[in-house]
C-alpha cells in the first residue's frame, strides 16, 4: 500500500501541536517533499565543511547553531548562510524559542525554505518527532484476516474465506480478550523485528459476522473490548481438516512466515466438527508467552525422552556385560 507523500504542510498540521512549531519570517511554500524519516543538525556544514552534507533531512538547529552564527561577523554569516542554503532541503526547525539572526530568516526565505520554530528543548523535540517520522516512513501492507490480543500476545488469524476467523475473534472478544482489527489489517514495521498491526481508519473496531451482518464491538462489549494497535507475534492459519494433511503434531518443526521482510512464528490449526478453536487459540497465546520466558514444552519432553532412552540404554549395555 502506497502512502501519501509527506509533506512540511503535514508535519506542521499533525505535529504542530506536540511540537509548539510556529513559522518564521516570510510564508514559504509548506508543500516541500520530506525523503526520509532522518532529521540532523548542521553542525559543521555552517563552518563551511559541506562534504557528506545530508541536506535531504530535516535540519535542526538547536542552541549551538544559533550561538556559532551569532559569535560570525554579519559578512562571514551571510556568506555561511547562503553556501547552507544553496543546497536543497525540505525546511529547517529551530528548537527552543531562539531570536534568529536576521540573515537567516531573509536567505531561507529567498531560497524558498521554511524555517518553523519550536518552544521545546532540542532533546525532547527529538523525543518528539523521531517516533512520528518513523511512523510515516515505515514500510506497510494490508492482509485480510482478523487480529486480536489474547493475553497480551499479538494473534493475527488467516485462512480461506468463510473458515470462521471472525466468529473465532468474536468468541475471544466474549471471554475477556480485545479486538484489534477484522477483515482488513493495516500492518507496519517498526525497526528491524517488530510489525505493527491495526485497523482500518472506516472500519475499524467493526466486525462482519456471516448471517447477522456488521457488529459494534465497543458498543455491544465495551471499550475494553477492543485495542488500537498490537504488535503481531503469531500467525494462526485456519485451515479445514483432511485426513491426508501433514500437521506438525510435537511442535518441534517450528514454522515462520516473512510479513514485511520480518519472521513471525506460524501454527497451522486444522478445523474439524467440534473442535474449540477458541480454547486452542488461547493455548497458543500462553504457549508462545512459555517460549518467550524461555521454556519450550516440546523441547523439554524431547529431552526428557532422550535422558530416559538413554538410560534405559545404559541398563540393557551393562546387563549385557555382567557375566557372572
């Protein structure tokens, strides 16, 4: 899925807010392109060392930036300014309340540059945009299935449609659990392991249920029946049961699947007539929380298996050997 090009006009009206940005000097255009989640300080680009300049990312200038140019004669600071402001960016924030030095504001503005200020310290203006800035730029994708938070674990269900993914939610929903999305889920990755999963702006927190149409999950069970966002850590497939099937059945042969470049733990579940998904899928929350506290069940007993063989091997090798 393609996002919006984002844009100084978009930081300024989702963030100026938590950001306390105002613009300086002349109305420059707030339509410019920001290419990357990355955000820097000038630093010795103001000193004239230009080499490795990251221009395309939002520049910041905090309290030593503004007090170098002011330490500059006004002809070294105009001529430093207009050797910054002669490479493309798309606009320079500038933390702290500073009073600017006259010259930057009028050779941003002949540049076309905006420069927006902010009452905040540079560290927390950091604190501030950085996660926004990564939220934007997080690679995403939308997969059709129902997510929900079963004891605090991520389960995102799969499989054919009219399998029963929404009535099996629906069931979790009803014993204490939390609806995150149904039908679609909009998925995103944050860093390098973690994927994020929610709803749909439209529908989100509405589920369809065969036969009695589209529910209220927060209306009919309250809000602390829904979440706005998880983390996904297990894929459940539902799939219906054939006797000709390989299902892994000690859960040694563990699965994955790749969901925007990351690894997540896949269990294949076989439905057949009578078969509590519901408890099932409950099992598989605690089941995964045992892994991540670093107990495995499977491996535990295969071990336990070897130890005895092992032993009973041991007894058969020294009856073999006693002759007398």
């Amino acid at each position: 899925m393609t996002k919006p090009k984002l844009t100084v006009a978009r930081v300024l009206e989702r963030m100026g807010g938590a950001l306390e940005l105002t613009q300086a000097g002349q109305a420059c255009s707030l339509e410019r392109e920001i290419e990357t989640a990355e955000a820097a300080s000038p630093g010795l680009v103001l000193a004239g060392f230009v080499n490795r300049f990251p221009s395309e990312r939002l520049q910041v200038f905090g309290e030593t930036e503004i007090r170098y140019l002011r330490s500059l004669t006004p002809d070294e600071r105009k001529a430093n300014l207009e050797r910054y402001f002669s490479y493309w960016m798309p606009c320079v924030f500038v933390t702290k309340g500073q009073e600017l030095p006259e010259e930057l504001v009028e050779i941003a503005g002949s540049a076309g540059v905006p420069v927006l200020l902010s009452n905040l310290k540079t560290a927390e203006f950091y604190r501030r945009l950085k996660p926004y800035l990564e939220e934007e730029f997080a690679p995403t994708t939308t997969l059709h299935g129902s997510f929900a938070d079963v004891y605090g674990v991520g389960l995102f269900f799969t499989g054919p449609s009219g399998i029963g993914k929404s009535e099996c939610v629906l069931d979790l929903v009803e014993r204490g659990h939390r609806l995150v999305a149904d039908d679609l889920v909009r998925l995103e990755r944050r860093g390098t392991d973690v994927v994020i999963g929610k709803g749909m702006e439209l529908q989100r927190h509405y589920m369809e249920i065969r036969g009695v149409g589209l529910i209220d999950i927060p209306a009919i069970f309250g809000v602390r029946a829904v979440r706005q966002q998880k983390r996904l850590e297990v894929v459940v497939r539902l799939e219906e049961w054939r006797a000709d099937a390989i299902i892994e059945r000690t859960g040694l042969d563990e699965q994955t699947t790749s969901i925007l470049g990351v690894d997540i733990p896949l269990i294949t579940v076989p439905l057949n007539p009578g078969k509590n998904i519901t408890v099932v899928a409950e099992v598989i929350a605690m089941n995964h929380l045992l892994r991540y506290a670093g107990v495995n069940p499977a491996e535990a007993f295969n071990q336990r298996l070897i130890s005895r063989m092992q032993q009973n091997a041991d007894v058969r090798r020294y009856l073999q050997e006693d002759h007398e």
